[in-house]
C-alpha cells in the first residue's frame, strides 16, 4: 500500500528517510528551512521540496499535509520537532507521527500523547521507516531463512483490556515484549493489554497477512 509521507528536516536521516520511501514507492513532501539542504535528496529525487518552518500550518499545507498517512519530524532541534509533531497529530489528524527527541525526559513524556519518539542513542533511518510505514509493510527482523519476522505493532482500541494469552493465540503470533510508557516490559499468563501498548511480535512469514487481518479485526466474541 503506497502512502504519502511528510518529513521535516532534510539532514542526513532525513534525506535518508526520504530517498528509503522513495524506493519503496511511496511519495514523499520534504520540508527544511534552508533550501540548501535539499541537495541531499540527490538530482533523481522526485517528491516535493518546501522551505519553510515545518511547524507553520501554511507550510504543512503546502506538503501535503491533508492528504498525508505519516509525518515525521527529525530536524535538529527537540522543541521544533515536538512543536511539530503536535500540530500534525492534533490539527491535521495524523495517526503516524514519529519525532527525534534527544532528551529522554521529554522523549517519555510524548510517547504517552501518542507520538513515537525515537532517542538519538538508537537512532537510525530504518527505525523511523518501519514506525511510519502501515503495520506489516517492514518488520524489524527477518531471519535468514525468511520464515519468521519480528514486527512492532502499536494496539487498536479493540484489544485493550483482553490477555495477552488470549491475543497470542488468537492472532498466531508470540509477544516478545511490550513496550509500555517507555519501557520494555515481559508479558506473563496474567498480563492484559492496556493503551498505548506496542507489541513486539513474532510470527511466521506466511501467516503474517492473517495475523494483521485479526489484529485488524479485534479478539473473537465469546
């Protein structure tokens, strides 16, 4: 499924993140205050460029902003990316929003508003591609064989409250951890899905399209 993702901040992940949904067949909008840097998209880059504040909605506008699956904000700054994050998440309704936050603190506290955060120590373009991309488009891992997959998965509104015995079984899958508020946490026979949970799950490559369709679904009526 193609989307359209918008990014702010055209360093290097940025143009990276770019140049990676590109490849893939999605289409991208860049934004970045100083024109100058888009010169790291590369001559064959064809998505849109946009000078200007990322935070500012004329210029969100102008990206494609309304019409956007995902945003991603990785300039330099925290307080502009927070800035940003939020006026994408709250003005413009944008479910996927990933922000690069460098101070820890304040990387915990967003995560609990529902914007991913990713902290400089484990940063990488791959990581934000596979947070902004539609569950099952990009697992974390894939062994060598290609027969088993590691994904994240945030929870739907659907799951909260039901075991994690009872979502394992239904949906074919085994959770490695959860993350919960920030951090990793390992799931027993009692532990039940609560908001705002990410799931790190294991499942075969074959059955993975069945796996996201339940998870889609919701937990079985009984």
């Amino acid at each position: 499924m193609a989307v359209h993702v918008v990014i702010m901040g055209c360093g290097r992940v940025g143009s990276t993140l770019a140049r990676s949904l590109e490849d893939r067949n999605h289409t991208v909008s860049v934004i970045d205050t100083d024109p100058d840097a888009f010169r790291r998209l590369g001559a064959d880059f064809n998505g849109d460029k946009v000078t200007g504040v990322g935070f500012d909605q004329g210029v969100l506008e102008k990206a494609g902003i309304r019409r956007a699956d995902a945003f991603a904000a990785v300039s330099s700054g925290d307080n502009s990316n927070i800035i940003a994050a939020r006026v994408a998440r709250e003005t413009f309704g944008i479910a996927q929003v990933v922000a690069r936050i460098y101070d820890p603190g304040r990387a915990e506290v967003y995560q609990r508003l529902g914007i991913t955060t990713v902290a400089t120590v484990r940063w990488t373009a791959d990581q934000v591609l596979r947070r902004i991309l539609p569950a099952g488009a990009e697992p974390d891992f894939r062994d060598p064989a290609g027969t088993i997959r590691l994904d994240q998965v945030p929870m739907t509104e659907k799951w909260i409250g039901q075991r994690t015995v009872v979502f394992q079984m239904e949906t074919r899958s085994r959770i490695a951890w959860i993350d919960r508020l920030g951090e990793g946490m390992l799931p027993n026979r009692e532990s039940v899905i609560q908001e705002g949970d990410v799931l790190h799950l294991v499942m075969r490559e074959e059955t993975a399209a069945e796996t996201y369709r339940t998870i889609e679904q919701g937990p079985e009526e009984h």
